[in-house]
C-alpha cells in the first residue's frame, strides 16, 4: 500500500514563499542552521524583465537561501521613482518574484529602507545593483548600501552585482508610454 501523500499546488507554493516576520524568523533560523548562506536583496521589482531575473539569479548563487525584501506600495511612492509607480501592486509584485524557483522567500515591508529588515534577518550576504558600493560608508551617500554596517559587524559580506545593459522598468515603462 502506497501512503497517501498530499501534492501542494504550484499557486500553493508560491503563496506560500510569501512571509509573514514571524515565518520568516523561521526560515533564517533553519537556513543558517543548515550552514547554509543566507542571501538577502531588496528592490520594487515593479515590472519583472530579464535584468531583474539576472540579477536575481546571480544573487542566488552566493549563498544556499536568497530572501528578497519587497517594498510595499506606500514604500514605493514615497521613493519618488515617478507618479505612476508602482505599477503593480504589492502582492503581485511579491507573488512574481516568490515564484522564482532560486528564490526561497519574500516578504514585504512598509519602511523606506530595509534597514531593520537586515537587522532582523541579519544575513551572510547583502547584495545589491553596481549601481551602490560595496565599500561606501558614508550613509548620506546614494551609493550608500542600507545595512551594510549590520552585515559587516557581523562578519558578513556584501556584494554588488552588475546591471544587465538595456533592461530596467523605466525604460519599458517609456517604450509603453511611446507606443
């Protein structure tokens, strides 16, 4: 007799790889217990194109677990990137990126920086777009990486990845805007 077994659907799962703070702590615990690396990026992911699966894909392979913090709404409109963004709401747009099979774990905040997001998760790995220093430490600075100072003093690393040329949101928000 073969044992019952319940097969989760593929919306369940990626529901799922949405977490909640507490989940979270969790998740982190778990991943660190393992030994594994934990990786930890964050961004709106407005619009999803192929630099944003790049830079997602590559931040993956520096550690065994990437959580992406995702900014709500509100964050998104007070970071003043233009007057319709987002374009997507919060919920999709973390049902998009949970939906990466690289990615172990979403979750949304509401603060204008991750900044105690880092501190809760205290990751191995921060990463961010080239566009930010590694090296940078003075925090008025834009390239500035918010939380590099938390995964520093804990002995962790943190990394920039290069953009892939010719793939942002507000260029195809353009090209839509043009046609």
């Amino acid at each position: 007799m073969v044992p019952f077994t319940h097969k989760q659907s593929a919306l369940d799962v990626i529901q799922s790889k949405i977490l909640s703070i507490e989940v979270l702590r969790k998740a982190v615990a778990i991943s660190k217990f393992k030994g594994g690396k934990v990786v930890f990026t964050n961004g709106c992911f407005d619009i999803v194109h192929r630099g944003h699966i790049d830079y997602l894909a590559k931040a993956s392979d520096l550690g065994a677990t990437l959580f992406v913090g995702i900014n709500s709404d509100a964050s998104v409109k007070r970071l003043g990137k233009s007057a319709t963004r987002p374009l997507q709401d919060e919920q999709t747009r973390a049902m998009i990126i949970a939906s990466l099979h690289f990615v172990s774990g979403v979750i949304i905040f509401d603060e204008d920086t991750p900044y105690d997001l880092i501190n809760f998760i205290q990751p191995n790995v921060l990463v961010k777009g080239a566009d930010y220093d590694a090296n940078e430490t003075d925090k008025a600075s834009k390239k500035y990486i918010v939380g590099s100072d938390i995964v520093k003093a804990a002995g962790g690393e943190v990394n920039t990845i290069e953009f892939l040329e010719g793939f942002s949101t507000t260029l195809i928000e353009q090209k839509i805007k043009a046609s």
